[in-house]
C-alpha cells in the first residue's frame, strides 16, 4: 500500500512513525506549505499518481486541484488527519506578521508577548525581565492556558471523529509534551500515526517498543522554554532558557535577560505597529498598565 502525507512542518515525524509502525507500507510525505502556488500544487498533484491513500489535514477552495473536495474525487481514498498544535505550555509565544511573513528574531518566528509589550512602552532589559513572574502570568490568563488549550484540541479532533482526551491526557502524564506551540515531541507523533493507521483501517503492533529508535527532528528547531511558575502550576519543571539556533552543530541557549536584549535589538530595526498587532500584545499592555512610547504604537 504506497500512502502520502499531505502535512505541516511534523509531516517527516509522522511519516518516519507510519514506516516504523509497518515496514511493508510505502509512506511518503509532503509539506503542504512548499506546494500552496497554483504551480506548486499542479507539481504535487502529479507526484500523488499511484497513491492508494491520502493523508492530510482539510483543505480549502484556496487549495485548488488539492483542495479536500478536489482529493475526494480521485481514485484514492482520503482521510483527514489534523496537526497538533498546543499552547498550554507556551501561552507567552506569540508570532508577529509582516508583509514578508513572520518576523525574525533570537528565536526564529517565536516571540514573548510580555517581552513585546515592555519593548513598545519603554521598559529596559532589567525591568522587561521582573515581568516574568506568577503575578503577570495569572493578569495575562496564562495559569488557565492548558486546560483551555486541551479542551481546543480534543473539541478540533472530534470534528473529524477521533476522541482525543486519552492521548491527551497521556503525554501530559509524562511531562511536557511540546517543543512549541506547533511542534509536538516526538512521542506525539508516534501516537498521530497510530491514528492515521486506523483512519486508513490499517493493523499496527500493540508493541512499539522500538518506536524509541525514532529521531525527534523538531527537537532541532528553535524553542521557548516553560516558564518556572506555569510549570510549578502543571506539576512539571520549567526553567527560563531559550535556544537560538537550528543548527544542531552549534545551539545557542540564551538566558531571559540575554534573550531580551536580542530581541529588542531585532525589535529597534522594525515596525512598531506590527509587534502591536501581534496576537494579546495590546491586550497584554493594558492589564499590565503599560503605555506605549513610540509614536507609531496605535490601537
């Protein structure tokens, strides 16, 4: 049986625990991000010739010739499989859009909403930092973060007929189950493809034993640590370090203070008005009582 994963950035994941789940099926995996353009999705579409089965999460009319109505149509059968994504742990990331995409800064697309906020109204590195305590984080509603973040997720797996609470429930059991808000670990993954099995009515081995053989790719990437005080409230162990860097020949791990003053100096070279647009910053700001001090901060 040949299988393609139509996914997000955990697409390799799922796909290494698909194989390793059933050696004899052919799985290959796509990131759907690479074929959005009308070309790019003619290209995918004729690379999925001779597939039997199809994997991917639903896909719009924006989608065209791989849109979910599009797919349906073909000789393969379909099956709809969603990401995992998870702010529980990270309730502080937030992405800040520009017309080029996500800003960069120390940690990639990543940013701490508190750290914004103190930027536009002023702060210094020092005074940016004594926001990072339980106070600001029960103001900002990040305490309540994981069970609202849990009951999301298992409402958008229901949508598609997979009762997702015991999986939940499991990683959670075993400490923090994400690198960041979109990047599971890897145990995550492998129980993903447990499910995608079952969607496409496929037998999997009750011992996974050797699924621990698996590399966690998304390990590699850039991450946000779980702050001390949000971990202490879940039961787990945090801490305030943040790694820098995707190459896994030379991480860097930068402390808060560190961390800070790198993001403002990528914050001093760009807009003030798209890191006041990114998700909770105003809102943030006016429960912390903090004003903006630059000219071009408006509501």
């Amino acid at each position: 049986m040949k299988i393609a994963i139509l996914f997000n950035c955990q697409h390799l994941g799922l796909g290494n625990a698909m194989r390793a789940l059933r050696p004899d099926l052919i799985v290959q995996s796509y990131e759907l991000h690479s074929f959005h353009s009308a070309e790019g999705q003619q290209k995918l579409l004729a690379q999925l010739e001779g597939f039997d089965v199809i994997i991917a999460p639903g896909l719009g009319a924006d989608w065209g010739s791989v849109s979910t109505e599009s797919l349906r149509s073909k000789s393969f059968k379909f099956h709809t499989l969603l990401g995992i994504g998870f702010a529980g742990y990270h309730p502080d990331t937030v992405y800040v859009e520009t017309p080029a995409g996500h800003l960069q800064a120390a940690t990639g697309p990543y940013h701490s909403r508190i750290a914004i906020a103190a930027f536009l109204a002023g702060l210094s590195v020092e005074e940016t930092a004594d926001l990072f305590n339980k106070l600001v984080y029960s103001r900002l509603g990040y305490l309540d973060a994981f069970q609202q973040a849990r009951l999301f997720l298992i409402n958008q797996f229901k949508t598609i007929g997979i009762d997702l609470t015991r999986y939940i429930d499991a990683w959670a059991a075993e400490g923090c189950f994400m690198h960041s808000l979109n990047h599971p670990k890897m145990r995550v993954l492998c129980d993903l493809a447990v499910m995608a099995c079952e969607l496409a009515g496929i037998e999997v081995p009750d011992d996974r034993t050797h699924l621990e053989m698996l590399p966690d790719h998304l390990s590699q990437h850039v991450q946000m640590p779980v702050y001390p005080e949000i971990a202490s409230h879940l039961g787990i162990k945090g801490h305030r370090m943040f790694k820098t860097t995707q190459d896994c020949r030379n991480y860097q791990f930068f402390p808060l203070n560190t961390y800070i003053a790198s993001c403002f100096k990528f914050y001093e070279a760009g807009s003030r008005n798209h890191l006041l647009k990114a998700n909770g910053v105003l809102d943030a700001m006016e429960k912390l009582g903090l004003d903006c001090k630059v000219s071009e901060c408006t509501a």
